[in-house]
C-alpha cells in the first residue's frame, strides 16, 4: 500500500489535490519534507505539523511575542496560524511504489530521515498545489525547516518552486536542534539561529521582538 501524508485532507486544509494546504489567508509558508501516516508507523503520536518536534510550538510563537503551545494542542496550534497568517505545508503527498510488506520500506519510512526515502522513485507531490498558493495568496517570505542543500529528492521540487514562483525560500536549522546542545540552551540558540536565517524578516514578526533580550541569552 502506498504510504500518504498523514494530514492531508486535514479539517482545516483545503479540499482535494490542495489536501495539505490551509484554508485561510496566509503571508508567511513555511514548508516541511513528509509525516507518515499511522498505518505506516503507529507511533507517530503527532496531531498536526511539527507535533514530533520537542522546539517547533515552543519556538514559533515567541517571534510573534506569544507564549509557546504544547505541540500536542492542535487546535491552538491551528487558532495561532490563522491569527497571525501562517501556512505550514510539507512537500510530498504520498510515496506511491512503497510496500508495507517490505521490511526495508517501514524502515525507511519510520525513520523519519529525508535521505532514507530516496531509494523510492514514485511520489504525488504538492509542488504545484504550492506554486499556486504562493502566487494567488499574497505570500511574502518562505521557509523551508530544514537548513543546507541536500541535492536530494526534496531539494529539486524546491528548486522548482523558486523557478516557477520568483521567490527565494530561506532555510531554517532544523527545529530539532539538533547540533545545538542541550535543554533551554538549545531551544534559545536556535531562536538565534531562526533570526539570523531569515526570522528577522517573519512578517508575523513582533514589533517589541528583541533577539538580544536575557530572554534568549544561553551564555
């Protein structure tokens, strides 16, 4: 059985072929790679984007000067996207030559690493479907949650996107944090790291927002 994205055809996502794009008006997309259905891996506990991520909901509001969200509470997950205008999307819809009889297939696929999946050759991609929403929903930064070229299955479909839209998608460090250290100290460093990456130009972007506040100070 193929393997699809576990939020497309969400509630709160548009209908049909725009499955993992949301229904409301957005200025800021930040995109993402794949999340695995639960038939394929019956612990992915996540109840919307970035609900594996341990910093993602700690992180994102505090640049709109908010409290951060419990990355289990989609529902407020959902209200703070449309309050402040941001579309979160992932990149690929489905892996349709993957077999769940295959061991080597559920491994890659529970995984969760963007490099695992490139053994696979059959994919529904939601290119277009974001091509169209970049350039009919007045969007004006992209982001992509994952730092550093790849050249990989991903990275044609983003260079794509800039083709066909004109618009650049600044990278962000992985909201894992991975390399970042530890603790408080992590989730701190990669709020540097997000604003120096292009947070500084988030149009959601707080005006009493201060990157050199003791807030976010780790040393």
């Amino acid at each position: 059985m193929p393997c699809s994205h576990k939020f497309f055809g969400h509630y709160a996502h548009m209908e049909a072929e725009n499955g993992l794009l949301p229904n409301w008006d957005s200025k800021t997309l930040i995109i993402g790679t794949f999340n695995p259905t639960n038939e394929w891996v019956p612990n992915n506990a996540a109840n919307y984007y970035y609900g594996r991520s341990r910093y993602f909901w700690s992180i994102l509001p505090t640049f709109a000067c908010l409290d951060g969200i419990d990355k289990r509470n989609s529902h407020q997950q959902i209200a703070f996207l449309e309050n402040q205008q941001i579309a979160l999307t992932d990149l690929l819809i489905s892996i349709n030559d993957a077999d769940i009889n295959v061991p080597d297939h559920v491994r890659r696929i529970r995984s969760f690493k963007d490099n695992d999946l490139n053994i696979f050759q059959e994919f529904d991609w939601n290119t277009q479907q974001i091509v169209h929403f970049i350039n009919n929903y007045q969007i004006e930064e992209i982001y992509l949650t994952r730092g550093g070229i790849y050249n990989d299955i991903f990275d044609t479909q983003l260079l794509a996107i800039e083709a066909q839209t004109g618009k650049l998608i600044k990278r962000l460090h992985s909201p894992t944090g991975q390399g970042l250290g530890t603790g408080t100290p992590r989730r701190d460093k990669l709020i540097h790291k997000w604003y120096q990456q292009g947070g500084n130009q988030f149009p959601f972007l707080c005006s009493d927002f201060n990157i050199n506040s003791p807030e976010f100070a780790w040393e």
